[in-house]
C-alpha cells in the first residue's frame, strides 16, 4: 500500500500544486498565460530526475496535471487545443469544481492488464506441479523445465496460484481496478484505464492507488489563493483528522497560527459540526428507527457512501440520515456568526470537492482544499508551521465529533449519545469501511438483514484518517487522532445542540 510514502507521484503533485498556488498569490492576469507555459519546464528539465523514458512524455503529463489543478479539464486528445485554453474561466475567486472530479490523463496511463496469472522466476518446475493438476482448463504446461499458463485458453480463476508452494505465480491486476470499490474503471479502446462517470463516486482510491499517477483531481487552490490575496474575510473549517498531517510535532496552534498568516481571519472544526451532527442523528435514530418508521438509518457524514447509496440502492433513499453533514453544520454556523465571509473546507477527502458544488451547499462552502494541497501552499508562502503559534488552540468541539476522523467514529459518537441522553435505548450498530464493503452491508440493508441498525459508511478505508487527500500513512494517522480524541476536554457534544437551527 503506496498511501503516505512520499514517492515521485507525490513529489510531482506537490510540485504542480506549489506553482499553481504561487500563480494564484501572484494574481497577475497580464503574466499568468506565459506563467502557466513555463511551469511544466521548470518541474521537467535536463537536472531533474528521469521517470519516464522521454522528457516530451513527462511534460506533457504535467500540462494536464496543472490544467486539472488550476480547475480545468482534461485536453482532448482528437482536437488540438491550448494548454491555457479556458484559463480565464478560472481566474478567478470563486469557481465551483465541475464533474468530472477524477480523471485518467491518458498520456501517463501505462495500460495495465485488468487481470491475470503468469508464472515468475521462482518457478522449481517441481515434480508435483500441482499448477497444473488444479487447472480447470488445461491451460498449464511445461516449457523447458517450467511451468507456462497459455493465456488464451486462461479463465483467470487463480487455482493454479493458491496451490503453488512457491508462490511462484504472480496475479496481475490493475491497481486503480482493484482499489475501486464500485466497478468504475474499465479500458477505453486503446487498453487504458477511463473512469465510468455514472458509477464513479469520487472516493479517489483509484487516484492514490495508481503507480504511476495516472490518474489525478480538480483542485481550487489557484482561485482560493488569488481570493486570500483580495482581501475578503475568509474562515477555515478543518477536519479532524488533521492531526499530524502537516508534521510529527506541529500542534493546532501551529495550524492556526499558519492559517492566520496564510491569509484566512479565523479558523474553526469541522469536529463541531460533526458534535452537531451527532445530536441531531441520535435524535434521528430514537425517533424513526426505534419507534419502527424507519428499518434502519444510514449516515451520511461521507459523500461517497452517500452517493454510492444513491447510484446503486436508490430504493434506499429514504434511510439515509437527512441530517446536516459536519462540513455543511460547521459552514453554516460561522455563515450565522460572519454573514459576509467565505468558508473554506480543509480536509482529507477529494468527494467533499461535489459535496460542496451541490446547489443546497454551495452558498455554504465556497472552496474546498485537501491537506495535501494546503501543504502546497504553505510551501508557495514559504510557511514553516513550527515557526507560528496561535496563543489558543481549537476549542471549538469534543472527542466525540473529533473521532469522526477514524472509520467507526461515527457510529460511536452516536451510540454515545444514545446511550447518555436515551439511557432507556438499545442501538444496533453496524459499519463498514471501503466501497466494496459498503456495498456488501447495504445489500444485507435491502435483504433485511440490517433492521433496527444505525449504519455508518466510510468510502475509504480506515476512513477520513485514510482519504485521498491525506499526507501520512494510515496507521500513524488513526494512532495520533486516537491521542487527539482521549486528550480532548470534553468527551461527548451537550444534548442542547439538537436544538441548534440551522437548515
């Protein structure tokens, strides 16, 4: 598993986004076409590393890397246009992500084999060779003292592989296919990856799961910089599981601190939101699930999950929680408090980019940024957060909404409150983490196996800790969120929330 090391994707996405943000503090329309043009020379050049077999091939993938960060789409491939063509669209402050959010540069795509067997160099060509006495369609001989799988006569079942005691047949996959937990990636008609729109629900596993960083999102951060330079309020709402993304020993003083000079004039957590959300799906559950109305509840804090359950069970609209998801809550609370201000979300998801594009949010959220491109740019400010420290922390939420970073937080910051203001209340819950996952527990849902459940879904695994807009491994994440949600000074949100009106 590639997620947090900091490998030459990596390094490259950074690149990319660091220049774009400093295009965007730059904020000079005069320059800002030659700027673009020069970038993909300046990150691919006769003293830079070599990871493709041609320095034209590796331009050219970064071209369409910093179209999609500057919010624009993918190039044709029939057609010829520009790489700046519908550049001044995008300058400007305000510029809603369009769909499609994930896309395939086809010029990086290395068109992998979706699947299949082949046999390695560790073959013994062993007496027994069970490969073969296994195979259901003779598809295995023996060449030169080796075994050798005839891939037209191969219906990929994998026998073969599960018997070798030398593990010694290799199973071909397409990584960005097996990472996608919904059946979206297929093969265009040259053998490359394309990502089916009407499946894909914007999880980015794909993304992060692809060697050779084929695959690749929108960003906004071009026109949030170029809005932080105009001088207008802009507040931060930051997720939970911020924790330790930004380095082992910044605090959320640094962060706050960093945000303040970055330009945004106050900074919340998107945790109360989530302590709000928390109250209000307790509620929920008490009121339509136990009293029998509803069979079961869905939450909906995930954009993925939530579309997932849209596209694939619509029968199951109904079940998912209507409630506010913990962006939404926390935008509209500082919207309450700062009526003229622009709301940023910061955090680890690349679904959260439509959820804020939808039209019942879109006067909430005005820019959503990952913590993989706010890095970007603090790198484009030359921001050090260890030098900034804010004389407060975040005191904003508890450790119940905090611990909606980690998959299962939901559903235990739920129960909590069931069980503390509905004492009298038995809750059921269940969870599931990953699309496939998902999908196996919402096919329980509809089969009723679920009833009476409050069911949370993580679009990725391990949860928010492991989106695809995070910085570190997953396990080091949900280890010092872990930290974070014990150390918090209050354990679960007042039940006086619930009352909170703010749709």
């Amino acid at each position: 598993m590639m997620r947090g090391l900091q490998t030459p994707v990596r390094q490259i996405r950074r690149q990319v986004f660091t220049k774009v943000a400093e295009l965007g503090f730059k904020a000079n329309a005069e320059t800002l076409l030659d700027d673009m043009e020069a970038i993909p020379y300046e990150i691919v050049n006769d003293d830079t590393e070599k990871y493709r077999e041609s320095t034209y091939r590796s331009r050219a993938i970064v071209r369409e890397r910093l179209r999609l960060a500057m919010g624009l789409s993918l190039r044709p491939e029939n057609k010829p246009v520009h790489l700046t063509s519908g550049v001044e669209a995008s300058n400007i402050s305000e510029k809603y992500y369009e769909p499609p959010l994930m896309q395939v540069i086809p010029s990086a795509c290395e068109s992998c084999e979706e699947r299949g067997y082949e046999v390695s160099n560790m073959c013994k060509g062993c007496l027994a060779h069970p490969c073969q006495e296994v195979c259901p369609k003779d598809a295995i001989s023996f060449v030169n003292g080796k075994s050798y799988i005839d891939q037209t006569k191969c219906i990929k079942c994998g026998k073969c592989k599960s018997v070798c005691p030398y593990d010694a047949i290799a199973k071909k996959e397409r990584p960005c296919k097996s990472a996608c937990g919904v059946g979206a990636i297929v093969s265009d008609q040259y053998g490359r990856a394309y990502i089916d729109p009407e499946k894909c629900v914007s999880c980015g596993m794909c993304m992060v799961s692809c060697p050779f960083g084929a695959i690749s999102d929108k960003s906004q951060i071009f026109q949030l910089a170029r809005a932080l330079t105009e001088g207008d309020q802009i507040v931060a709402e930051i997720a939970p599981a911020f924790v330790g993304q930004f380095g082992d020993n910044i605090t959320p003083r640094n962060i706050k601190a960093a945000l303040q000079e970055l330009g945004f004039s106050e900074v919340y957590e998107v945790a109360l939101g989530a302590d709000i959300g928390a109250i209000a799906e307790a509620h929920h559950y008490v009121d339509k699930v136990v009293s029998g109305e509803l069979p079961f509840l869905l939450t909906s804090c995930c954009p993925s999950w939530a579309m997932m359950a849209k596209k694939f069970f619509p029968e199951m609209i109904d079940q998912i929680s209507q409630e506010l998801t913990p962006m939404v809550a926390t935008a509209r609370t500082i919207k309450k408090e700062h009526p003229n201000a622009k709301v940023v979300f910061i955090g680890p998801c690349a679904a959260k980019k439509l959820e804020a594009s939808r039209r019942t949010v879109r006067s909430d959220v005005d820019f959503v940024v990952t913590y993989e491109e706010l890095q970007a740019m603090f790198d484009a400010k030359e921001i050090d957060l260890s030098k900034y420290e804010a004389e407060s922390s975040f005191h904003d939420a508890t450790g119940a909404g905090r611990g909606y970073g980690c998959a299962g937080g939901v559903a235990e910051a739920i129960e909590k409150c069931v069980n503390e203001y509905y004492p009298d209340v038995q809750v059921n819950i269940e969870h599931a983490e990953g699309l496939a996952e998902c999908r196996k527990i919402l096919t329980l849902a509809k089969a009723g196996k679920m009833n009476g459940c409050l069911i949370e879904g993580m679009g990725c695994p391990g949860g928010c800790i492991a989106g695809a807009g995070t910085n570190i491994p997953v396990a080091k994440a949900k280890k010092l969120l872990a930290n974070y949600v014990k150390n918090s000074s209050t354990a679960i949100p007042a039940k006086e929330l619930e009352e909170i009106e703010l749709k």
